[in-house]
C-alpha cells in the first residue's frame, strides 16, 4: 500500500497556516465565551461559526458518528466530553479541545481553564495548578521537539516536567499524533517515554501534541455516551494542545496566535514563521 511520507513539503506547511490560525480563532472565541452560565453547546456554535468565516470546517465533524465542533471535556472528564445544554458552574476545570480543516488541510488545538468559586478556593487552586502543569508539560513538549533529533524526545520532556511538578499522572492510552491532511496521521507522540527513538525531527515534521494529566490515577473509562473519556477514580483532568510545525528555519506553532512566541520565551526559543 502506498503510504504519504510524513514529512510535508515547504509548499504544504505554508498551506497549513490557514487551518492552524482558523483552529487558533475558533478557540479563542470559545475562551472567550466560557463563563459560569454559558453553556458548551454555546461555544460550540460560536466555534463552529468562526472556522466557517474562515472558509473552512469542522474537522471533527468528519470524525465519525461525531456531531459538534468542540469537545467539552469537565472536571474529571478528560477527553472527548460531547458539548451540552448543562450551564458551566462555578469552580468548573474546562478543557476545550477542536480543529478546523480549511483548504484540505487540518488544525487540531486545546485548552483548560478554570472558573472562578470564591466558595471554593482551595478546589480552585488545585485545579489552576493541575491546569498550569499541564500548560507547562505542552510548552516543555514543544520546546524539546525544536531541539530533538528524534521524535519521542518530546515524550520524555513531557514526562519529565510532569513528574518534577508534583504527584499527576499521564494517560498512557492517548496519545498526540501527527496532522496534515487529515487530523489524525502518523506518527504517534507520546505524553512519556518510551524506548523507541521515534521519527527523525526534521523539517516537514508537523505534530500535534497534547498531554492529558490527571490529578489521580490514571485509569479511564468511557462514559455511556460512548465518547467522553473519564478519571476512573473520578479525579480532576486536564489536556491542552497545539499543532506544531517543523521547518527549515526552525519551529511554528500552527495553532497559536503568536506562533507559540509567548509559550517557548521560558525556554529560550524563539519561533520562526514559516516563510
Ligand atoms: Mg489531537
């Protein structure tokens, strides 16, 4: 079987930046709106709305059997919660994750947030904290993936940075994956190490990468819905995400505002546009 080369062209990483500045938009209108009493199928629409402004669509429509634009994934649901009519509480641990397919080539991106409970400070601390580990593993990812020779470099930073921030679990059972035409393309990225090397990184390399860390164990279930991915243990969880490009004069993040300039400053990299 004829399989695509996983290293994009000069030409199809330039074509990527309209999906990744549409996923990075959707997104931001999606923050935008969260706020105790808005609801997820709220931001869905108004994500929904602003991919088609760009000219594109909802990749994770294609997804089979899949409805919405978002996922809406609350408190101790970690991944691929379906969004909802239920208003958002105060105190709520919020991960939005979604993705724009515009010219035929995809964006995938996530992000947490917490609401505010002045009921409930300590709650709400330690899920700012959960949510700022989390952010800190996706930049220390992305920081390592412009430094790696090979791909699972990535997953080993992640895990490491993770483990120095105090007791969180990473799920082993999703993964990052690589993105381009479709949403989701070889090669995997692992949140941890593994003993394989991995791809060699090098330009044309384009990943999406997104840690899910727990606050508890790491056991998941899914819920009757079919898709919501949840703590087993009922335990907090949180997942952030970019799409990342590798070219010639260094690394983009397709699917942040900045290009991931305020994210990578910490690690002393500076992102390049892809020209
Ligand atoms: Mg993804």
């Amino acid at each position: 079987m004829f399989r695509r080369s996983i290293y994009k062209s000069p030409a199809e990483l330039r074509a990527m930046r309209a999906a990744g500045a549409a996923t990075a938009a959707a997104l931001a209108e999606a923050r935008r709106l969260i706020a105790v009493g808005a609801t997820p199928l709220e931001l869905d629409a108004a994500a929904e709305r602003v991919i088609v402004e760009r000219g594109g669509r909802s990749n994770f429509q294609l997804e089979p059997g899949y409805r919405h634009t978002l996922c809406v994934s609350v408190d101790d649901d970690v991944v691929h919660g379906i969004p909802g009519d239920r208003p958002f509480r105060p105190g709520d641990l919020v991960s939005v994750d979604g993705g724009a397919e515009v010219d035929g080539w995809n964006g995938d991106a996530a992000f947490t947030v917490v609401l505010d409970d002045p009921t409930r400070p300590d709650v709400v601390a330690s899920r700012r904290e959960l949510a700022r580990v989390t952010e800190h593993a996706l930049w220390t990812g992305i920081a390592a993936l412009a430094r790696a020779r090979h791909l699972n470099e990535v997953g080993a930073a992640i895990e490491e940075a993770v483990q120095a921030s105090g007791e969180y679990g990473i799920l082993l059972d999703y993964v990052g994956h690589g993105i381009g035409r479709r949403m989701h393309e070889e090669p995997p990225v692992f949140n941890y190490a593994v003993d394989r090397r991995g791809p060699a990184v090098k330009p044309g390399l384009v990943v999406a990468i997104e840690p899910m860390i727990v606050a508890g164990a790491i056991e998941t279930f899914i819920r009757d819905d079919g898709w919501t991915v949840t703590t087993s243990d009922g335990s907090d969880a949180a997942h952030v995400e970019h799409s990342v490009a590798v070219h010639a004069d260094g690394v983009w993040v397709l699917t942040a505002e900045d290009g991931g300039a305020a994210g990578l400053e910490p690690f002393g990299i500076t992102p390049i546009p892809i020209a």
